[in-house]
C-alpha cells in the first residue's frame, strides 16, 4: 500500500504540486528518498526519523521508500519534511490517509517532533486554495496563509503530536487569523531636509507618476536623505499589491511573524551586490533585491561604484518589470516592477561643478566616473537631478519644510487620477504613468502647438531616443495630473525636460 500527501515546489512564485508518495515493504532497514531530492531534502530522512521517536512512534524495520512526484522536477528546501512524515505515520496507521488528500502540507520538523517555520507559506496557501484544498502548515506562518482565502482550511499545528490530535478528535486546532504588522517603524519625514526645493519637487514628481530618478550630488548634500523619504509620500499597496509584495517577501522568508504590511518595500543594496544578489538566482534560484522591491523603491547608493554588468542586468527589469532568470535545467520569472531611485557623486573626488571648486584631473575625472555608467541604462532612467551643497543659510533658517503627509496627500490625488483615466480606457492593471505604454501615452500627452514646437526642438538640440522622448511625456503627463491639468501644456513639457539635461551641464561644469 501506498500512501500520498501532496506538498509544492517552488518555480518562481507559482506553487507547483508535489505527490509524496510512500512505501513501506519487507526488506533490509532502510530510508530511501528519490525524486530528484537536493542536499536539504535528502537530510529529512534524519529529521523525520528523529522527529517520529520524540512524538512516540518508531518506524518499522522494513524498506521504506519516499517518492516525490514528479520525478524530473528539481526538488529543493526543508519544507518536505511534514509532508514525508505525514506519508509515513498514514502507512503505519498513525493518520487517517483518506483524510490527508485533502490537504496540502509543508513545514520543516525538529528533532523534537515540532513544526519550525518555512518560506513560502503564503504561494502554497494561495495555491492549495487553486486546487481546492486545505493547507497543513507550521504554527508561526498561520497568519500568513490565512490571507490566501477566508475560506480555505488551515490547521497549524506546533508539532506532529498536536496534529495527530486533531485527526484523531482529542484536540482541535483553530483557524489561524490573518495578522498586520502594526508596530512597523515610523518613517522618516521630508520636513528633515533644509533646503533642496527643486530636489524635493522632483521627488515628489516621482512620486506621483512611478518614474526613475537619478541624484547627482556632492558628499553631504543629502541625496541618501531624499531617497530614504520616498516611501513617507508613496500611497499605501492595494490589496491586491499587497497580496503579490507578500508573496514575493515570503519566498524570500522575511516576514516577519508571518505578519503583513501595507506599506511599500524600500531596499537598498550595498554596491558591493552580486548580480544574482540584485536580480535574483543563485543554487536555489531565489528572488533579488529587484523582486523584493516589486511595488516599492530600489534605492542604490553610490551608483557608479556597482559592477558595471550588475547595472546592466537591470536593463531589463526596469522595461519590462520581470526578472527572468534562466539556467539550464529551468527558467524562472519573478515579477520586478519597481521605482529605482540612484544615488551618485558627479565625480571620483565628488565635487565636480561646485562653486570654488576645479578637479584636480579636470574635465577627465568626470568623464571616467560617469562612464561607468551606459547608455542604455542612463536612458531608462526618468528624472536626473542635481542636489547641490546645503548653504549655512538653509541650515540655520527657522522653522521646518513642508511635511511628508502633506506631500503624500497631493501624491495620492495624482495616482488616484491616473487609476480612474486606466480605468476608463479599460487599463486598469497600467496604476501610474511611469508604466503606461507607449501606444497609450502618445494620446494622454498631446499639447499644444507651442509645446508641440519645443519638444520637437529639445529633441534634436538633446538628441533623445526614442525610450528618452516618450518617457519625457510620461513626467510630462505627471507634472500636469499635479497640477490637475487636462492637457499638457508648454510648461509642463519644458519641466520634464530639464530634468535630463544634468549630465550635460556637469560635463561643462567640470
């Protein structure tokens, strides 16, 4: 007799269903497990042993063989080790196997017969609930499955013990309720900065549209500030952002307490960063720090320090918003949709184009810093703004800047506009014009002939791509549902472009 559990692997964030399939025959002693187990997987065979003794049940001295179907699927993780020891106590009588087929297991076992946290929880849940089943998961991640389905049945038990009980009546286990995270750090406010008027509005155009930008600056003058400010005056995640940013940040296996939280993700990677670190990969095929950012802000500091290939692996990420990595046993696509914001110096020695100031290795010094940096990626980038030195005066003036509630208000104004014109022209998955495409945006940026003339002329004199021009519109498009304008006019197109002229006046400035 055979008996099954059915448990998930991995591939991205889609829960695959696994068949755990066990035999126990006469034989010599043994614990077989196949089906394509990695180094964790192979390793339950001691846990599950260990964890069966402590619960009071011995396995038999007979051949047992675990098999994971399919067998050409890459199993990987220690959350088999439920799932297998359910199979086992179902051949020997220890659970009801008819009852077990309705659910879908995972959680990795202590010696001690307990159900330690796994990653993951929240895809498995969510995809127990596409096959029309329960889900059997550890204790500490209940709250984080109850956010799949209210409907779906959870049991999560604290050890096998516990679960054996409530198969066999003697104990109940309750539904686990969903779980917010409610003592989350309060975020740093834009009111901190001095100074930095036309930095502050450009981040606030961000913002407001989802662009890129990019922070050119000198040490000190407070680039890492205004980049750390960004998530004050973003709106909050919807429900369904929610539900994708959490399943992202489960795989990855930093919720925290399996509670969630609506605001949106901030990473910021040291430029030390691998590029499987940043887009995702290594043995596991885990998500990087572009999918865990889906939703929210990748902040990279001192931008031209990051390997020059690392930067360019985001190319396609910041167009496309997916990270597909590919190997050659198996292809996996997270999703990457996220608002990059860079931080940089203008040169090796940081003052390039400050008043009083001549770099000692003149206009080189620039051209070498900055070409570390491509084409290609530079073009992708939105807004490019310079954020000179702080004067004394900003410093020791009175009283405070505008405050980040009040900023995030007119935000939340602009993307509650943008949500209704996606929604009428039957767009609703677009949210903001940053990702707006392009065949779309040529109609909702149309000007005047006057702004139609400067366009055409800054085109030429700035030499902008194609990429360059249209997504000129889109921070035009942005600065106009600001300022609740139909149309956009010459002024908002004027805006949008000087805020990619920046490599140019440094170039001269050096």
């Amino acid at each position: 007799m055979v008996s099954h559990v059915t448990t998930v692997s991995f591939q991205g964030v889609e829960a695959v269903p696994v068949d755990v399939q066990v035999q126990i025959v006469p034989g010599l002693p043994a614990f077989i497990v196949v089906g394509l187990p990695d180094k964790t997987v192979a390793e339950s065979r001691e846990r599950v042993r260990s964890a069966l003794h402590a619960s009071g049940l011995a396995l038999p001295p007979k051949r047992v063989i675990v098999n994971l179907a399919p067998a050409d699927l890459p199993k990987e993780g220690s959350h088999y080790d439920l799932p297998i020891a359910m199979a086992l106590m179902a051949a020997i009588g220890a659970l009801p196997g008819d009852r077990l087929t309705s659910y879908v297991a995972l959680g990795e076992l202590a010696l001690d017969g307990t159900i330690a946290p796994v990653a993951g929880v929240l895809p498995a849940a969510i995809g127990a609930n596409v096959l029309g089943r329960g889900l059997i998961c550890p204790a500490a991640t209940g709250p984080e499955a109850a956010w799949a389905s209210r409907d779906l049945d959870i049991l999560a038990p604290l050890s096998l013990i516990a679960l054996a009980n409530h198969f066999k009546g003697t104990q109940v286990l309750p539904r686990p309720e969903p779980a917010l995270m409610r003592d989350a750090p309060q975020l740093a406010d834009l009111a901190d900065i001095r100074g930095q008027e036309l930095a502050k509005r450009a981040l606030e155009i961000a913002a407001a549209g989802g662009h890129n930008i990019l922070l050119v600056g000198p040490p000190g003058a407070g680039k890492s500030m205004l980049a750390s400010r960004l998530p004050s005056i973003l709106p909050p995640l919807t429900p369904r952002e929610l539900l994708e940013v959490s399943m992202i940040t489960s795989l990855g296996g930093e919720l925290s307490g399996g509670r969630l939280t609506d605001r949106r993700p901030f990473r910021a990677p040291h430029h030390s960063a691998s590029m499987a670190a940043l887009v995702g990969g290594g043995l596991r095929v885990k998500p990087g720090e572009v999918s865990l950012a889906h939703h929210g802000v990748l902040f990279l500091d001192e931008l031209p320090e990051f390997q020059p290939q690392v930067l360019d692996s985001l190319r396609q990420p910041l167009e496309s918003g997916e990270a597909v990595i590919a190997r050659a046993n198996h292809r996996v696509s997270y999703p990457a949709r996220f608002q990059l914001v860079a931080a940089m110096n203008p040169c090796r020695c940081g003052m390039a184009g400050e008043p009083g100031h001549t770099c000692a290795r003149g206009p080189r010094c620039v051209a070498d810093y900055q070409a570390r940096l491509s084409g290609p990626f530079l073009d992708r980038i939105d807004l490019r703004i310079e954020v000179p030195s702080v004067t004394a005066a900003d410093l020791i003036a009175p009283g405070r800047g505008e405050a980040s509630a009040t900023v995030a208000a007119r935000v939340g104004a602009a993307w509650a506009l943008q949500a209704a014109r996606f929604e009428a022209l039957g767009q609703p998955d677009i949210g903001t014009n940053a990702r707006c495409p392009v065949s779309i945006m040529e109609g909702l940026a149309t000007s005047d002939a006057a702004g139609r003339a400067l366009l055409a002329e800054a085109a030429a004199a700035m030499k902008l791509s194609a990429r360059g021009y249209h997504r000129v519109l889109k921070v035009a498009r942005t600065i106009a549902d600001l300022d609740g304008a139909a149309a956009v006019g010459r002024a908002h197109l004027a805006e949008a472009l000087s805020y990619r002229a920046v490599g140019d006046r440094l170039a001269a400035a050096a």
